[in-house]
C-alpha cells in the first residue's frame, strides 16, 4: 500500500515500525458542540484507512483523544477555552457539557458506520503524563517559564515548520485578523504547554503542578495520550488539513524533543468539506449534522457514499443537490444488490480473486476509494454467479462500511412484502424499483388510476408519457404499479 506522507509531501510504501502491530493516533473532536459533516468526512475517511489495513491482514490498535479541557476558541493559543465556551452558552458544567458532546460524536459515528477506535481517551484523564513530559522539556531547555505560564521554546528546533513551507513574514501579529501578541513569548511561534494565568475568566478545570495550579494546553494532550497507550513511536497520525498548523506541527516539536527521536512516521491529512461559499464550520451558514440530514430525510450513509467518492486528499463540495445524487445512487445501488439472489451457484474463486485485484488495487493506490467504488460496480456486472457478486460486495464492504448487504435483504423483505399485499387484499401499492420515495411521482401515478377507474384512457396514457418524457418508466402489476428511472 502507498500511502501519501504530509511530512514528505509525496506517496510512501507503507511498511509499519513493527511486524505485530499497526499503531495509529486520531485526533479526536472537542466536545463543545455537535459534530458538523465536515468534522465528520476525515473520521469516515479515517476508518475506511483502519478498516483497510484490517483487511489487508495488519493487527491495528488505534487510539484516539477526546478534547475536553484546554483547547482554546483560536489554535494558537488565544481565545477562551472552547468547553467553557459551550458550558457558558447552554449554563452547564464543562463535564456535563463534555458527556453529552461525546455522546452524541459517537452516536452520529455509528449512524455513518465509523468504528469506535479501541482507546478513547479524555483529555483530562492524562494530566500525569502531560506533567512528565513538560519537566523534561524544562530540564532539557526546550521549555520556559514566563507570565506563570510554561511555553515551547521552538528557537531550540533545527526545523520547526514541518507540513509547509511558511513566510515567516505572514505569520506576525496582527497579520491574522483577532490575534493578540503574547509579551511572555520568546518567538512569535512558541506555544503554551502548562496555564497558569490567563487573561480570561477562571478555567473550570484546575490541576497542581511544580509551575502552579492550572490546565494543560491543547497540543500536549495529543503527544501525552499518544505515548500512554502507544509508546514512543507512532505509524500513522491522523487528522482534518486544518490540524497540520499549528496543531499537528507543535505535536511534533515537544514530542520528538521530549523523545529524542523520530516519533511517527506518517501523516495523513484529509481535506476540508466545503460549501459553495467557502471552508464549512460552526459559526458560519447552516449548521450541518447527521440529525439535520436525517430530519431533511437523508439517509446518514449516503453521506458516507457521498465521502468515498472523492478522494480525501481532494476538498469536497457540499451542496444538497450532490447529496440527492448520492443518496439517488446509493438507492439505486442497494436496490441492484437486492435484485441478485443468495445461494444462486457457487462462488468462482478466479472471479473473485480477479475482482478483488481491482479493488486492492484501488486502495493501494492512497486510498483510492473513488476507484474502489469503480470496482464495487464492476463486481455487479461481472460474468458470474450471484453468489460470487455477493462474496464480493460483501468483502469490499468490510472496507467501505455501507451496510450494502445488509440493506439489500431489508429491500428484498420490503419488495416481497409489497408483492404479497395485493394478494391479501391489501389494496394498490406503487413500487419504486430504487426504493426512493418521490412524492411528486406517487401523485401522477394516482392521477392515471383515478382516470382508469372513470375510463379516461386518453388521459391515464398521457399521464404515462408525461412520465415517460420524465424518464419515470411504469410497470402495472396485480393491485398496483412498478416504476424506475431510466
């Protein structure tokens, strides 16, 4: 597998530190506010990188931090304390506020089919390790104390800027609108790994610690979790494009500082979702999470399926137009599946194995999911049995995690049931061939039966043409009628 390397800016072969385990640090969310879809593209595209590695044979352990003390409302440093923020506004406490927002992260992961990573750990149960960490680096001069606040000395690194090639000129303050210059800094890049002053309210949260009672800054949290339950070096580390700088780059200053030695070895960055009006966030346009689609009738993994068509490294453009073309796809797609039949022939393993080759080659190429999804519409028109289709969705799915199976015998449970109703007496069923729900589709067909049942043919056949002219196809059955796009 090459995977592309944000440190090295180019694809490498993927060969772990260790031949029993794959170890892979996530970035987790802060637990403020609900996540929005565009947090949620780089955890989908994250576990589709560990549902990968698992079906290649890799033993992973993946850990992941949940943020619930110490990130501030500005990455660098300024700003108030982003849960303090969110307790304020719904007049709880920070840990009220921090259950309930990881709940629900979690919640909106299972409804896109994101697996839990195996460590889940909260920021504020690593206070320990965070402490060690920072009186090495005090004892070994990377690290300061100023203004009652512990900093980073990054003048100390031969490199500091690892993800990109910065002007040093356009990071001054003042250049980014609402940044305040901190007169306890040595150099405008260093960063603050122990609080104790701050120009805002009281924190909540407060620990002892040899440079007085406070909380720890968001960057070290990362680097000290990481090493609790992973140890001193990491295969792949995990995040959203927005993470590289200054988060990401800071993770790397103390920890390979602290270590004395590379620390991960792949970096992987996921692009941001857009809107058509830029960069999508909490504060800015509608605020877009799973429930909103699900209350506008979205199904969540239609959103995943929308994901997967992109590439990650590629910026995604939401609009609800693409998602009507996602979830019409996906419709279509189950409704192919449920079209074939379980048990019918064996399975021809040269098929199989012929077809996973395209799929693996796919996801070889840098998560390739685009192409992987190629290859799953492939699979459905392959000269074979049923059976081998279905092996095959079945085997790609353990990557792509769209319940496609699963979904697939709901529909045919569903078709059957409506083929049966007329039989019962059950009275007229309109059938959609991709199970999707057109209002306006059920209500020319309702017209046509009204204008048979007065013997209005002229008119129930307009109607069908109407239709027709709209790429709607009938198809009358006993006690109803079938339709499909075409």
């Amino acid at each position: 597998m090459y995977l592309y390397n944000s440190a090295s800016r180019k694809k490498e072969l993927f060969v772990p530190n260790h031949p029993d385990i794959v170890k892979m640090y996530t970035c987790g969310p802060t637990v403020y506010h609900y996540a929005h879809i565009g947090n949620l593209r780089s955890y989908i595209m994250e576990d589709v990188l560990e549902k990968y590695l698992r079906w290649l044979g890799y033993p992973v352990k993946r850990v992941m931090n949940i943020t619930d003390v110490g990130h501030l409302t500005s990455d660098a440093d300024e700003g108030e304390d982003k849960m303090l923020k969110g307790a304020k506004r719904e007049h709880k406490s920070v840990m009220e506020i921090a259950k309930f927002y990881t709940d629900a992260f979690f919640s909106d992961c299972a409804k896109l089919n994101i697996k839990r990573p195996d460590v889940v750990e909260p920021a504020t149960n690593c206070i320990d390790e965070y402490i060690r960490i920072i009186s090495k680096l005090m004892d070994t001069g990377y690290a300061y104390f100023a203004g009652g606040n512990v900093y980073f000395d990054t003048s100390k690194l031969e490199r500091y800027y690892i993800f990109n090639d910065f002007n040093a000129d356009d990071l001054d303050v003042g250049v980014r609108e609402g940044v305040e210059e901190d007169p306890n800094k040595r150099n405008r890049n260093d960063f603050v790994l122990w609080f104790t002053k701050s120009k805002f309210e009281d924190q909540a949260l407060k620990w002892d610690s040899p440079w007085g009672v406070g909380y720890p800054g968001w960057h070290i949290e990362c680097s000290g979790i990481s090493m609790k339950h992973l140890g001193e070096d990491l295969d792949i580390h995990c995040g959203g494009i927005d993470n590289a700088f200054p988060h990401h780059t800071n993770e790397i200053a103390q920890s390979e500082s602290y270590l004395g030695h590379k620390w991960c070895n792949w970096w992987m960055h996921v692009l941001h979702l857009n809107t058509q009006t830029g960069k999508m966030s909490k504060s800015s346009g509608e605020f877009l999470t799973v429930s909103l689609l699900e209350e506008k009738g979205y199904d969540p993994l239609s959103y995943r399926f929308f994901c997967l068509q992109s590439h990650y490294r590629k910026a995604l453009v939401f609009t609800w137009e693409n998602l009507d073309n996602a979830q019409l796809a996906y419709q279509k797609l189950i409704a192919r599946i449920a079209g074939l039949k379980p048990g019918d022939g064996p399975v021809d393993e040269d098929v199989f194995a012929s077809q996973k080759e395209k799929f693996q080659a796919a996801m070889d190429n840098d998560l390739n999911t685009s192409l992987a999804v190629t290859a799953l519409y492939d699979a459905l028109k392959v000269k074979a049995s049923d059976a081998t289709k279905l092996a095959l969705i079945g085997d790609f799915d353990r990557v792509l995690s769209l319940s496609l199976l699963e979904k697939a015998e709901k529909k045919r449970e569903e078709l059957s049931r409506q083929a049966a109703a007329p039989a019962a007496g059950a009275g007229f069923s309109i059938i959609s061939e991709s199970g999707e729900e057109d209002p306006a589709v059920n209500e020319k067909i309702e017209a046509r039966r009204a204008a048979k049942k007065a013997k209005d043919f002229a008119l129930a056949d307009q109607i069908r043409d109407e239709l027709k002219a709209n790429g709607i196809e009938l198809t009358d059955i006993p006690n109803g009628v079938r339709w499909k796009r075409v």
